[in-house]
C-alpha cells in the first residue's frame, strides 16, 4: 500500500513536470531553441503565487491566474526583448541568452527571497483524503489533476484553434505563414508567453503542494529537459506521457534508494537516452 | 614596433605578466594574479570548443572537478604526491569527454549543451554522497609540504610562475591550432557544418577532438586548482558557477579568438575581487547578477565580444594589419 | 561511367519528392538536370551529393556504391557539390575559405595555401583574396564556393543553380568559368532554371516534373518534348517573375 502510494504522488508531482514541460517542447518544436532559463519561470511563478497570496488575498483561482498572466507577459518580453534578436544568430548567442537570464532571474531572487525554504500560508486546500485505502494529501491531488487537465488544454488549443494552428504554420514554414498574412514575430512572441505562462501556472501549483527555494529552477529545468527528450522534443502529449513517467522514476528512486539519489536517477536517464534514442521514447525515428 | 608590429602586443603582455608579480609582491595582489591566470587558463580551455568550434558547452565543470579530485583522491588513497593525480583526471576527463561528444554531436548544438549541463549537475550530486570522494565534504590535500614535490608552498609566488607557464603553453598551443589544418577545420564547422562537410571535413570526428582537447586542458586548470588550495568539494569543483566562469569569460572577452579569454579574465577577475571586497560575503550573491546581466548582453549585443567590438571601432587600417 | 543512379527515389512519409530516377554520367561530360520549382530535381541532387540518402535505389560513382555514404565521404572520393543559397563560412576571408577546401589534399598549412592561391587566381578572386567571405555579393560568393570545391581537387562537381541570380554579364563570366573548370577535365552535373544556360553549357539534359524523369537527351531536343513544354508552361508565368526578380 505504501508503494501504491508512492506511485500516486510520483503520478501527481510527474502531471506538473508535464506541464511546465510542455511550454519548454513548444518553443523547441516551434523555433528550435532550447530555454535555459525555463526552470527560473516555473520558480519565479511560485514567488509570484506567494506575493500575491500574502499581498492581494484570494484563493488559489487567484495566485493560479496571478503567476499565468506575470509569467506570460515576461514571457512575451523576453522574447520581444532579447529572443527575438538571438534567434537566427550564432549557437553561441542562443544558449549564452537564455543561460544568462536563467543566473540573473536565479540570484536576484535569492537576493530578494533570500535562500530559505517557503510554502505558501494554510489555503483552503489541505488535510487528506482515503482513497480505496491510499491517504492522498488534497493539494497534490487538485495540483495534479488540474495540471494534467491544463496540458490536455494546451494540447487542444494547438491542435484544434486558429491561433493553434497559425501557431503551428509558422513553426513548419515561416516564409509560407508569413504570405498567409500571419505574423511569425507576433506569433513567435505569443508561443513565448503560452510557454512562460505554463511554466507560471505549473509553479502556482506546484506551490499549492510543496515548499521551494530559489533554487528549485534549476533542478526544474533540468528536470524539463529530461521530460522533452523523452517526451520528443516538440510534443506536448509527449511531454505529458513524459512527465508521469519522469515523476514516476524519482518517486521510485527516491523510495527504493534514497531521496538524493532522485535527480541523479533521472540525469543518468537523460545520457542514456540521448546515447539510445535522442529523438524521444514518442518520437520518430 | 613597425617592424614586428603582430609580435609586439604579445610581448608586452609576456612581460607584464612576468613581472607583476615583483611589482605588486603583497599577498592580496598575488591572490588576485593566481586567481586571474587560473581563470584565464580555464577560460582557455573552454574556448578550444566553445569558442573555436562554436559547440557551447554550459558544464565544463565536470572536468575541472575531474581534474581537481584526482590529485586529492591519489594523495587521500595512496598517500601519494597530489601531482601524480593530474594524468588520472585528464584521462578521466577524455574519457567523458568521448562518451559525451559521440552521441550528441551528431544532432545539433543544443543537445550538446543540454548535455553538459546535465552530466555536470549529475556528477556533483554523485560526488556529494560518495564517501570514498569525501561526500559533501570532500577531499584535502597535505596540509604542509613534505617536499617541493608536493607542491604545497606557503608564498603563493610559485604558484603564480607555474600558472603563469601552464597559460603560456596553452595560449601556444591554441597559436598553432589556429594555424594548423585543425584550426580552419573548427571555425568551418562553426559557421557552415553542412558546407563543410561537403568539402570532406569530418565534421564529428573533429568536433570530438575540439572537446577532448578542451577537457584534457580544463582538467589541468583544475588539477593546479585543488593542488594549490589543498582543498576540494562538490561545489567548488563542479558547481555551475565553474562553469558559468569559463563561458562568461571567454564569451566576454571574444570566443573564438586566442587572447579572448585572456581579455575577459583581466575585466572580471578583478571586478569580481572589488565586488567581494566592497560588499564582503553578501556580495557574492550580486556578483552572479551581475554575471547573469553581462551574459544576457552579451548574447543581445555583441556575441564576438569585446574583441569583436574593438575591431568594429578600431581604425579600419589596424585591423587590415592584423587580418591574417 | 563516371556516375551512375539506378531507380533512386525518395519519399518524405506518402509523398515522393523522386521517383525512380536513373542517370548516368560519362567521364567528361556536362549534364543539366531542370525542371520546375518542387519537380524533385534538387531532392535528387542532394542524393547525389550525399546530403539527402535515397529510400531506395542505388547511386555509384567511379565502381563505388555511394547510395549511404555521408558527404564527406563523397568530397574525399572526388565529388564536390557547390549549394543552392551559398553556403561560404562567412566570418573568414576568401583565401581561408578556399584552404578549407584545399586541406582536404594537401594537409600542411603551406601546402594548402599555395594550392588555394592557385585556385584563386584560377576562378578570379584574385582580388577579394583577403576579403571577409560576407563583404562578397552574392555572385562572388557563388564564385567563391566553386573555388572551394575546386580545391578538393574533384572529378565530379555538382552545381546547385550557382548560376542563378545574375546579371547578364556575370552570367557570361559565370558560364566562362564553367567551360573552364570542364576543360580542366572536370565532369560536371548541373542543375538549372534558367534553360539558356543548359542549352549553351549542356550536353545532355534530364528533366524532372512531380519526382519523376519526363525527359532526357539533347537539350535543343528536350526543350521541344511535349511533356517539358507542359510542365514548364503551367509554371511559366511563375519563370518570367522569377527572371524578373
């Protein structure tokens, strides 16, 4: 019973990874580009949830869309600000932009938080609930449930909107979206936002359930990569298989071996798959 | 000075950095020399495969750490001289350097840097709980010299003479690349790896030379590291801020061009010292803001750097001179 | 035979870029491969050079199979292929970028160098010699790239439209430097829109509509085969913008 129960919450926290996940796959299939800094944006949407809890009040609908819309328009500020002009530019200049903004984004908010743990004041979602004999802390249920119904959301939207697949004709062929009358730029911004806007709401959620300190992005955005490649990069149902798996892993590796050797389970895992299968369990070959 | 007009800027650098030492003789200033050389050395390192080869690696770290545990760990196991450790970081650090370059340099540069950064963080989160590494505390070196063989001086005088030489012969080293088959072979691949294959370079095969050399070089700066310190851990030799160091002061000074590194080391390395000084511990923190900001801009602005920025402001006569 | 591709095709999921192409090049020959835009011609170019690995066929060169074999492969046996939008390392001067190709042989620094000067002089770049490859316009960066396949010392060269986007008398210095590098003995396969320049350089033309050889022979004998006539007609207004462009 106990191993079930470690499963569930390795299911639960792995639905999040999804979903942070996903915006870190979009913007790699859309422009071919890897954001370092992605793990900083889940984290930051965490501070952004707790400021808004400790300043504002509400409820988790509150922090939720709080840290989706802060996230969303740093999202689409970076992109209009730095990504835009690095974009077709030396490989040097890609990775060093977002790699920069990750160290910025990362010590300014020890600076400003300081390196201690938080978690955010008692909300209305705590205690626990049996389920068919497992004891599931509330939190991490509504947290995994709502981010695994947020990337079937993110899923739909790419698949079956007009902004979906404007989306998607620019990333296959720029030249032809453009004489379609879509603009890549604005496009290109508004696939920033969606994904930093995913990473805000992941880390709102991920807040809801578990303390954090500026220094989770990091092990977040790794843990992200490890997610895409898995996943294939460029594939948000991916991404979600992925997510649940890599949560799975460390839940299990954590249980079976010890906490610390979680992180380094899943790091092995991203060499190993990038020796056997670089473009993903899912992916083509 | 117009009859040996490429030769000159290289002398007068020979020479100040010879005799700094003798100029500014007190401890503090000897520090930050040491600090200088063994970031430029580093920063060098990195630049044979960062810079040359434009393949951005984001955690060479894990071969400084490599190459700053081996001495410690021989010394700590064997009672040996630390010295005797640098040959076993620097094959340790080739061999990871193959199993990394094999897979991800036949997809695109991401991977590659992706990798890096993953396999560093993986290898420091191991190193903190392997007891035989010393776990979270790691490793010491000997704590005073049984002979000049250990390398154990209490002046940090001779430290910067064997620094300053190891530089030397990097800096030569990256002077023939640059001019051998080799070197044309990395900046073709940088810019054009399609067209260079189609030209006949093999393109994977030197690319996986570009980061073998890089790692056997990087595991020495690491090696007079922790030989020199006596003291290593997790943190110090394979924490990010390792690796931020390298990519920061090759990218700031110029990638890709022999004296970038150098440059960028005599930008940071005492910026860094004043912010430490001025704000004492807590400046730390703001010295990787900072570092983060430089980055950013780096990457918006001027990716060649400030050697590139020179020669876009320079005299065009000046930089016709020394074109080739 | 020099060259020789037997039924190549290419498919990107259900859809064939080529068809069950054959050609077969003779040691010395000019041959032009043309077609309209998205006709298969390029897909199957890239096959040739290495770039693109047929679904299924077989290319040999010189008694070779170089069905799989890799670009580099195909440069070291003595094919170079020059690319469609110019693909000269732009931060390095022209000479550098000739020595690139010219190390391929002569692997000392001076060896490749003198052989890149003599290259140089030989295609007209004598004078952007220590140029960045980037201040070139694009017709000497076109040059440019026939000098470096020219210094790997190629028995086949394989040109991707490097005539394309030139002026009238560029053109002429272009189709000049063509004859040249085909009476240093050279045989040379070259893909074109421009269907005056296949007629005054090639000896014999394939053309390609929908991934498929519709035609192949003497060019003034294409250019009069029905089906040519019809592939090119739907997409004629399409040639006069381009040309115009």
């Amino acid at each position: 019973m106990l191993l079930l129960q470690v499963i569930v919450g390795g299911l639960l926290l792995g639905a999040i990874y999804a979903l942070f996940s996903s915006g870190l796959t979009l913007i790699w299939g859309m422009m071919n580009f890897i954001n370092f800094a992605h793990g900083e944006f889940v984290m930051l949407g965490m501070y952004v949830s707790l400021l808004v809890v400790m300043y504002l009040g509400g409820g988790p609908a509150a922090f939720g869309f709080g840290a989706a819309f802060a996230l969303f328009v740093l999202g689409v500020v970076v992109y209009l600000s730095l990504i835009r002009y690095v974009l077709r530019g030396p490989m040097l200049a890609q990775i060093l932009s977002t790699f920069g903004l990750a160290l910025l984004l990362r010590y300014t908010a020890f600076w400003i938080f300081s390196a201690n743990f938080v978690s955010l004041p008692q909300t209305s979602l705590s205690g626990t609930i049996n389920v068919g004999g497992i004891l599931m802390p509330i939190p991490q249920l509504v947290a995994g449930v709502i981010a695994i119904l947020l990337t079937i959301g993110l899923h739909l939207m790419l698949t079956c909107t007009t902004i979906g697949s404007q989306l998607l004709a620019v990333s296959e062929d720029r030249g032809a979206a453009m004489l379609m009358g879509i603009k890549p730029d604005r496009m290109q911004a508004l696939a920033w936002g969606l994904s930093a806007g995913a990473a805000g709401i992941a880390g709102a959620l991920m807040a809801i359930a578990y303390p954090w300190s500026p220094s989770v992005g990091e092990t977040f955005g790794l843990t992200a990569f490890v997610v895409v490649a898995l996943g294939g990069f460029g594939s948000v149902p991916g991404a979600l298989f992925a997510g649940l798996i890599v949560g799975l892993i460390q839940a299990l590796s954590a249980f079976w071996f010890g906490p610390i050797y979680k992180d380094i389970v899943v790091y092995a895992l991203f060499v190993a798959l990038l020796w056997l299968r670089p473009q993903g369990l899912m992916g083509k070959a | 000075m117009n009859k040996i007009p490429a030769l000159s800027p290289t002398v007068l650098l020979a020479v100040a950095l010879l005799i700094y030492p003798l100029i500014f003789s007190g401890a503090f200033y000897l520090d930050v020399g040491v600090t200088f050389l063994l970031a430029a050395i580093s920063a060098s390192a990195w630049n044979i495969v960062g810079g040359y080869a434009g393949q951005v690696s984001v955690g060479h770290a894990m071969f400084f750490g490599l190459g700053a545990y081996a001495p410690l760990l021989c010394y700590k196991l064997y009672g040996w001289t630390p010295m005797a450790g640098i040959p076993f970081g620097i094959a340790a650090s080739v061999a990871l350097a193959i199993l990394i370059g094999i897979p991800t340099f036949r997809l695109t540069g991401h991977y590659f840097s992706m990798a890096t950064i993953a396999v560093a963080e993986l290898i420091r989160i191991y190193f903190g709980t392997w007891d035989l590494v010393g776990a979270a505390i790691g490793l010491q070196g000997p704590a005073t010299a049984r002979g000049w063989w250990d390398l154990t001086f209490r002046s940090e005088l001779p430290y910067y003479y064997i620094f300053l030489t190891v530089l030397a012969v990097l800096l030569s080293f990256t002077y023939l690349m640059e001019r051998h088959r080799f070197g044309y072979y990395l900046r073709a691949i940088k810019v054009g790896e399609r067209a260079a294959r189609s030209l006949g370079v093999p393109v994977q095969q030197t690319k996986i030379r570009a980061l073998v050399l890089s790692a056997m070089f990087t595991s020495v700066a690491g090696s007079l590291y922790s030989v020199k310190t006596g003291f290593i851990d997790p943190e110090s030799g394979f924490g990010i801020l390792v690796s931020v160091q390298m990519v920061i002061i090759a990218a700031l000074g110029g990638a890709g061009r022999l004296y970038g590194p150098l440059i960028g080391a005599l930008i940071l390395i005492p910026l860094q010292t004043a912010t430490n000084t001025w704000f004492g511990g807590g400046g730390t923190g703001l010295t990787f803001i900072v570092y983060g900001g430089i980055i950013v801009l780096i990457a918006r602005y001027e990716p060649g750097g400030i050697y590139d920025l020179w020669e876009q402001i320079s005299p065009r006569r000046w930089r016709r001179k020394h074109a080739s | 035979m020099l060259l020789e591709a037997h039924a190549v095709s290419k498919s990107f999921g259900d859809f064939f870029a080529v068809r069950d192409a054959n050609l077969s090049v003779g040691e010395g020959e000019i041959v032009g491969l043309i077609g309209p835009n998205g006709a298969g011609k390029s897909t199957f170019f890239n096959c040739l050079a290495g770039d693109a690995v047929p679904t299924s066929g077989k290319i040999i060169f010189d008694g070779q199979d170089m069905t799989k074999a890799p670009p580099e492969a195909h440069a070291r046996l003595g094919i170079g292929r020059t690319f469609q939008v110019p693909a000269t390392f732009e931060g390095m001067s022209v000479i550098d970028n000739v020595m690139v190709g010219a190390f391929l042989r002569h692997p000392h620094q001076g060896d490749a160098r003198d052989h890149a000067s003599r290259i140089i002089e030989l295609t007209g770049l004598k004078a952007q010699m220590d140029l960045a490859a980037h201040s070139l316009g694009t017709p000497g960066r076109k040059r440019l790239e026939i000098a470096r396949v020219l210094a790997t010392n190629p028995r086949l060269m394989l040109l991707d439209e490097s005539l394309a986007g030139l002026t009238p008398t560029e053109l002429q210095e272009a189709i000049r430097l063509v004859r040249k590098i085909h009476e240093m003995g050279i045989t040379i396969v070259i893909v074109e829109h421009i269907m005056e320049v296949i007629m005054t350089l090639a000896g014999r033309v394939l053309a390609f509509n929908q991934g498929h050889v519709i035609a192949s022979g003497r060019p003034e004998d294409v250019v009069k085969d029905e089906a040519v006539i019809e592939a090119y007609l739907g997409r004629g207004s399409h040639r006069v913008r381009r040309r115009s462009a």
